[in-house]
C-alpha cells in the first residue's frame, strides 16, 4: 500500500472500503496454467477487516485461474490525470467464499441481479476473498 494512504491515516480496513465504494472495478492479475500473467476486471463486492470479496463465474477462465493457482494482484486507479490519480495495489492469496456469503454480496450490489436474474444463472456464481 501506498504510504500517502497510510500517512493520512488510513487503515488497512478504510483502504479496502476505498476500494469497494470509490473505484469499485479494478484490474486483477493472475497466472494461467502455464504461469504466464493474464489480466481481467473485476468489481470488488464487499470488504471486512480480513479483506476484499469478488464475484466470478464457475464456468469462467478467471475461476479455473484462482482454483489452480490463489495468488493475484489487483489494482484500482482512481483519478482524472496522471497528477490527480491515487492508485491501490493488493496482493495476496485467496479462498472461494461460502453460499451464505455469496447471497450477502448480492444483496448488497443489487445490480447483479439484472445481470444474473434467475436463480439458476446466479448458481453459476462463485463468491472469493483476498
């Protein structure tokens, strides 16, 4: 994390909740079957003390990528120049998260239910933290 963030003050949890509520989409990085970097955006759902939550689909890349291999790294940029742009990194290991919090997260970013309106195409959906 950037030390302009930790001199204002801010911890790990307000970093996170930045993410979630002022960039939202970030770009996460991950390695594919053969360790090479590949690259997608995603929403950051939710964020606790222990980290950030993300959707995926199971029948996605992106879920066969962090299945494989639970490392990533995602950035958020936030700004309108090079100037005014503050940008956050993190790294780490991550877990696929249980149906009950799967359910929280929609709940919470109620827009997934336009883009996954029936039960059955939601129970294609596969909830991680980092």
């Amino acid at each position: 994390m950037q030390n302009n963030f930790k001199e204002a003050g801010m911890d790990a949890l307000q970093i996170f909740r930045f993410l979630r509520d002022d960039i939202h989409t970030v770009v996460m990085a991950t390695a594919d079957g053969e360790g090479n970097p590949v690259t997608c955006a995603v929403d950051i759902m939710d964020a606790d003390e222990g980290g950030l939550y993300f959707l995926t689909a199971r029948g996605k890349s992106l879920y066969s990528r962090l299945k494989a291999r639970p490392q990533l790294s995602l950035t958020g940029i936030k700004g309108s120049s090079t100037l005014t742009s503050v940008a956050i990194t993190v790294s780490g290991l991550c877990r696929e998260a249980g149906e009950e919090e799967l359910r929280t997260l929609l709940d919470k970013n109620r827009y997934m239910y336009e883009i996954y309106p029936t039960e059955a195409s939601r129970a294609a959906l596969a909830a991680f933290k980092i």
